[in-house]
C-alpha cells in the first residue's frame, strides 16, 4: 500500500479476566497497513463496535484526507452485522472478511493482538499491578508501539512518521509503574502547612497531551506534568533495608581486593606524602629565610604501581602452560616437559591404550 486507509485491519480482543476501571471489558485495534499507526478503542459489550468505529473513521479520515477504502477483519459478527454492511455500502467502503480458523488469513491484526497482550501482560507483571489496569497498560503499549519501527517498514521510520509526518519524541517516556511525587499546586496564600508533594504511581499517557496518568496514595487518578521520578527505585531499596536485622551483615570473599581497600591505602600512603612534603616546605622555607634564591622542584616519592585488577591477570598470563609440542620443547622448562611426555607415553604402552 502507499497511501493511508487503502487498507485497514480491525480485530477485537476480549473479554479479559476482570472489567477495567473504566468497565470495559473488549479493546478493538484499527491498524493502517500503510504506516502501521494502530488505534485502540474499548468496548464494554460486543455490540458497541460500530459505534466506536464510526467515531474512529470520522477521526481518521480528517486526519489523512482520504477515504477508507478497504477494511479486513474477521468473520465476527460484531463486523458482519446489517447495520455494518450498510454503514460500508454507504462509505464505499469494500469489506474483506476471513474464512473461519484461519488467522493466518488477517496476521497483521492477530500478531497485533498478542504482542500488545504480552507486553501489557509483562508490564503488570513487572510492577504487581492488579488486573483492572491491564487496560491503562494496552494502551502504554499501544502508545510505544507506534513510535517504534518495525521490519514492515522502511528503516529508519516509525508510524508515527508516517501518520503524523514528524518525528516522534521519546523523552518524556518513562518505566510503566515507575514512582513519582506530583508537585501538588497550591495556592501561594495557602496557609494550611499541608505537603507540597504526593507520592504517585505512573500508569500511562493521556490521549493529546505530554502529561503523565498518576495514581496516588489515596487512589484518586489525576493527570500531571509537574512530577519528579524515582528513577532509582528508592522503594525497592527501602524494602530490602528493612529486612535486614541491625548489625547483620554478610561477608562475600572474592579473592581480589576491593577498590575501596586500595582507595584506603592509597589514602595512608597519601597521608605519609604529605608528612614528608610538609618537611620539604620547611626546608625549602628555612633556605628561603637564610637568602637562597634557587626554586627546588618538589616530586613525590611514592611508587606508583597499577590496580591489583589490572595486574592481576597479566601475571596468570605470563605463566600460562605451553598448547602445541613445539612451544613445549622451545621453552624455558624443556627438562620437565620432556620427562612428563616420557612418562605419558610409558604409561600408554604399559595400558595398551
């Protein structure tokens, strides 16, 4: 296809376990098989498809300009119905349906499906969300697969490109389920000495705007821009903090030393440089007083020597056993290498192996 809308694919989802917040219990996907933009609406009953499908068409057809010219989908009845076929006679839309079990036949919408379930599915996961915000979590996954490129696509685009004509811009994107505190805007003649800030959860993107989906502490959803992240998973750390008992620690033996060790040693020997450099300023001052005009160049005395990480395998390095015959024989312990061979072989003949 090389225009938008030549070709559109629909496939509706559903029903997942639990209603989302929003009671919706179906998502529908419309995908342009042209740039691949993919929209996603929810339904609480089957039946409502053709009236979001309506809105979804006005909308996408101001958006390109052009008309719909072909929609594939199953053979469903929610896409089969008279009101459907009658709404396509009247676009001129021509309506493509599949036979019955042969997916295959509609596979940009199929593979559409499970990808957004299975990435919704692994966000939830990630963070123990429960399952009635699996929908908030489709639409993340929505909202990232289209400004994501794709093999179906020409390199270095995305169809967020190619809908929209402009770049997309990642750099408000942020870990689903990440915590974050909401700057709370207050009056500045509040009085109240109440907090200036709420702890929050980011759950999603609004639809049209660069702001962030919160759930705070007491449940009540907003949408925010003026948010600060916890990008170090401050809570995580706090959680294992506190399931360690007082003084217990526990001791991990390498075998090499640790960079805060040598940093400990480097500081001592610091410490003993500057003992001896103070006495060299005071001889230097002390011939400065007596009327010498000749500056003295001062260098520490301290050897430098690299990180025991560093030496450490070059000295493993250059003891390394011989691989071939020729490198054993041409080395510095021939003697030995040749009396292991000789007693190698006299037990192969002694074994008749």
């Amino acid at each position: 296809m090389t225009k938008h809308l030549q070709l559109v694919h629909s496939d509706l989802g559903g029903p997942m376990s639990e209603l989302s917040r929003g009671g919706a219990l179906y998502f529908g996907t419309f995908t342009d098989d042209f740039s691949r933009w993919t929209d996603m609406v929810f339904l609480q009953n089957k039946s409502d498809l053709l009236s979001v499908y309506k809105k979804w068409l006005t909308k996408a057809q101001l958006h390109t300009g052009t008309k719909i010219k072909i929609l594939r989908s199953d053979n469903g009845g929610e896409h089969v119905s008279n009101a459907f076929e009658a709404l396509h006679e009247k676009n001129g839309t021509t309506h493509e349906t599949t036979v019955t079990d042969t997916p295959q036949k509609k596979g940009v919408a199929e593979r559409l499906n499970r990808v957004l379930v299975e990435m919704a599915r692994t966000m939830m996961r990630h963070k123990d969300f429960d399952q009635n915000l699996c929908v908030d979590a489709i639409k993340t996954a929505v909202f990232i697969k289209n400004r994501v490129t794709s093999r179906a696509l020409p390199v270095g685009k995305t169809p967020f490109d190619l809908w929209t004509g402009n770049k997309p811009n990642a750099s408000h994107m942020r870990v689903f389920g990440l915590i974050f505190c909401v700057v709370l805007h207050k009056s500045p003649i509040d009085i109240t000495f109440g907090g200036k800030a709420a702890k929050g959860v980011f759950f999603g993107f609004p639809d049209g705007s660069k702001a962030y989906k919160v759930i705070l502490d007491d449940g009540k959803v907003v949408e925010e821009r003026s948010v600060v992240f916890a990008e170090t998973h401050v809570r995580e750390v706090a959680e294992v903090a506190e399931e360690l008992a007082g003084d217990e620690f526990v001791e991990v033996e390498t075998g090499l030393r640790s960079a805060s060790d040598g940093e400990d040693e480097d500081a001592d020997n610091d410490d003993k440089d500057d003992k001896q450099d103070d006495g060299s300023d005071k001889s230097a001052d002390d011939n400065q007083g007596s009327g010498g005009s000749q500056d003295t160049l001062r260098r520490s005395g301290r050897a430098r020597r690299p990180p025991v990480e560093y030496w450490r395998p070059v000295s493993l390095v250059a003891h390394e056993a011989p691989t071939t015959y020729v490198q054993a024989v041409q080395g510095q312990e021939l003697a030995k290498w040749q009396t292991s061979m000789n007693e190698e072989m006299e037990a192969i003949r002694k074994n008749k192996t």
